[in-house]
C-alpha cells in the first residue's frame, strides 16, 4: 500500500473536507478521493461516510487513524535514519581497552574496522584492568578489550586472539645450546604484571630454579627495553614483537618450561547492533596473519 495514501487519509480525517484536504497535500479533490477508494478497497472498509453536505469518520475510520498516524511516522523515522547513515555517523559505539590492547592489538585493527564501519562513532578509553568490570557494569562502556575475562553475573566474554608466550633474552646473552635453566642463572627474571598467565608462569619457573630474582612490571614496553638493553630476560606474547625488536633480543623455544597462552577477550553485557557489528569484526578478523 502506498504510504502517500495514509498521508493523504490522515490529512482529509483532519479537515473532514475534501477542499481544505487538497490545499494542504497539493492534489485535486478528485484524487483525494480515489486514494481514500484505494484504501479503503485494501483493507475492505468503509473510512469515511456522508453526514448531510459534510463526511466524517466511520467507526472502523476512527480505528484506522492512529494506525495510520504510526505507519508514516515509523515510515518517515526509518527514511530519517537511512539518511543520516548515508550522510554522518549516527551510531556511537564505547571500547574501553587495557594500556596493553591500546598499544599491541588495537592500532592492527582500527584502521580496518572504520574503514568497514564508516557509520560507526568509536569512542575508545584506555582503561587500567581493575577499573574494566566497573566502567562496564556502569555502562560506562559498551565493550571492553583486555587480557582477563570478566567474571560478573551478565558479563559475556569472547576470546578474540591468542598468542604465544615465550622468553625472550638480549640478543648479546643469545646460545642456541643454552635452556631456560642458563639463562635465569645469570639474569634477573621479568614479568609482566598486566599478564594473567605469568602468576601460572611464575609457579613453574619456581620449580625448577630456585631463584628469588624476578621483577614485576606493569608496562610491555619497558620489560622489552630492560631485555634489549640486557638488564634482565623475560616472558612476552610473540604478538608484541616485530622485527625491529629482534634486532636486540632473540625468542627462545620451551625446553624445561612450557608457558601457557596469552588471551585477549572482549566483554560485554548487551547485545545491541553496534556491538554485535563489533563482535563479528573481532570474531572474524584473522590476528595472525598481522606482522
């Protein structure tokens, strides 16, 4: 049914006459009339009815026009919003991101996801972990990005990437005969704090080697700069090293110890439909193939 036609009926059941009807949709008496045929014919009714020189509502009439009225204002509502779409963007989305997605895993994807996602606002916060849950509970958030999953009733969690830890030594203390077992014996042991896995990793470098030297740090960056200066070996996600790095460190293979995965998840609590474009982006990305 053409929706002109509801407009045409919405203004002649607000005028009750066919001339003032007319002036107002700029279109003859007689048409008005066959557009109100047509309806009518459609839902196989009578709308309106003659009352001496004047017409009013029928029942079914009166039952129709805030039908009517909704249909072309639901109508004109989703016209608005194509049009806004095409033109801007309408659609704010809220990431928070852990220090360590904002700097190794977020800048892979950002530009792919605007690039496919021209009609979404991304507003990004970098979030240290223990205020994640808290921002998202709030709805401070939308989403969340980080290294542990949020474990709180109505909080839905996806793994997105996994990666690989290994431990990383300077480049200068380098032997490919040399185990784990070495290399702890002559250098200080880092960890990285923000890394779940590493308190696992911490527990089975305590097994075998008795050393109370490690040192805690918060920030991927440093305990890179502290390996390549030779200050100490530590445990990394491969997916934090390029090839500029290994110019000053080496990865070494798991010999006596086995380290877990890193993960990365995202966290949410309501399914609206830019987070579920978020989603699939992330589901469907393939992190692996990035260098």
């Amino acid at each position: 049914m053409n929706i002109d036609w509801y407009r045409t009926f919405i203004v002649l059941a607000k005028h009750l006459n066919y001339r003032k009807a007319s002036e107002e949709v700029f279109i003859s008496p007689p048409s008005i009339f066959t557009q109100i045929k047509h309806i009518e014919n459609e839902l196989d009714v009578k709308l309106f009815e003659k009352k001496g020189r004047n017409i009013i509502l029928t029942t079914e009439g009166e039952r129709f026009l805030p039908l009517a009225v909704n249909a072309v204002e639901t109508f004109e509502n989703s016209v608005n919003v194509m049009n806004q779409i095409k033109t801007k963007k309408i659609i704010i989305l809220k990431v928070g991101v852990s220090e360590y997605i904002a700097d190794y895993l977020l800048p892979r994807i950002l530009t792919d996801f605007m690039a496919s996602n021209p009609n979404i606002d991304l507003r990004l916060t970098t979030v240290s972990d223990e205020y994640m849950q808290e921002l998202l509970l709030n709805k401070k958030c939308d989403v969340m990005i980080g290294r542990s999953s949020l474990v709180f009733e109505g909080v839905k969690n996806l793994i997105i990437d996994k990666s690989d830890i290994r431990l990383i030594v300077p480049i200068s203390s380098y032997d490919s005969e040399k185990d784990e077992r070495d290399y702890f014996a002559k250098h200080q042991i880092i960890l990285e704090n923000c890394s779940p896995p590493n308190k696992i990793l911490k527990q089975r470098i305590m097994k075998i080697c008795s050393t109370n030297e490690f040192k805690i740090i918060d920030n991927v960056k440093i305990v890179k700069n502290l390996i390549a200066v030779g200050s100490a070996v530590g445990y990394l996600p491969i997916s934090v090293l390029n090839s500029s790095n290994m110019r000053q460190m080496r990865i070494i293979e798991p010999k006596t110890i086995i380290p877990p995965l890193s993960y990365s998840y995202v966290s949410y609590l309501e399914e609206t439909v830019p987070v579920n474009m978020f989603l699939k982006f992330l589901l469907d990305f393939e992190f692996k193939k990035i260098v």
